[in-house]
C-alpha cells in the first residue's frame, strides 16, 4: 500500500473512531516496533512545533524544544504505557491532532517515535522515520499526560493539562 494511501486510511480509522480492539505489538506497530522499544537504551521526549497537519516523516516535524533525555526510571515506565498498550472502539474524534510531544526510542535495530496529541489524545506511530500506524490512546491519556508532565515542568500548556 502507498504511503499516502496508507496515511488516508490511518486518519479515516481515527476519525471514525474504528471498531476493533488491539492489543500489544498490533497496537505499537508490529514486532520491529516492539523491539525497539524494548531494546532501546537511550529514550528522549522534544516538544514539538505547534501544526495541525500529519507529515509523512517523523522529521518533518519542527522541534520546539529538547531533545531531553530521559531518566531509566521514566524510559521503564513509557515502556509499560506502549508494551501494555489496548486500543479499542472509541467515540468519534471531530478534531485535527496538534502531535506535539515527541518520544523517540532508540532501539538495537530501529527507531520508534511516538508523536502525541494530549489534547486528542491521538497518537502516530514512526518506524525508522516512516509513518506506520495511528491510534487513540484514551485508556492511558492520564499516565501519559502525568509522564509528560514530568518532562516538561516550565511548559504551561502541558501543565494545564487534565
């Protein structure tokens, strides 16, 4: 499938709030994506560039602020948030994500980044820089909110955040 074929039908399944549950690798983007996250060492968070538009790479996204390299201790516990991860059916989102918290695993093989949208709470999911998949994330909106929190303690959007 086409990458803009792929993109197209990645922002129709969010919009439409699909109708499936996923669970573990499916829901991170496959086996690869797993890997990386588990394999990976060094984690960083960057603060996106505000933009409502979904760009085909991960770096065409202008940072804000960071990278930031994150403690063990946060690493192990995104990691949970990711490896645990159940997406499943959800209302319909009428809103453009505004992915602006960037987690970027830096795994033995491959990358994974994770771009989010904390007021959407809707996530795309980057493979060695290529656009692989996007999802809801509502069921751990509130870890990754607290976890962004953490990482970003002077922004006073992220710090509104509820």
């Amino acid at each position: 499938m086409s990458l803009p074929l792929r993109l197209a039908l990645c922002m129709t399944l969010v919009f439409s709030g699909c109708q499936r549950t996923v669970s573990g690798p499916l829901a991170i983007g496959g086996a690869e994506a797993v890997s990386a996250i588990q394999s990976a060492d060094s984690v960083s968070a960057s603060r996106l560039v505000s933009n409502h538009e979904y760009r085909p790479a991960v770096s065409d996204y202008e940072v804000d602020v960071g990278p930031i390299t994150l403690s063990p201790a946060v690493r192990d516990r995104l990691r949970e948030v990711f490896l645990n991860l159940r997406t499943k059916p959800s209302s319909k989102k009428a809103c453009l994500p505004d992915f602006r918290i960037r987690l970027h695993f830096d795994g033995q093989a491959s990358e994974v980044d994770i771009l989010l949208c904390l007021e959407c709470r809707i996530m795309a999911i980057y493979h060695n820089s290529a656009a692989f998949t996007c999802d809801n994330f509502d069921d751990v909106a509130p870890e990754l909110i607290a976890i962004s929190r953490e990482i970003f303690p002077e922004d006073p959007a992220i710090q509104a955040l509820r």
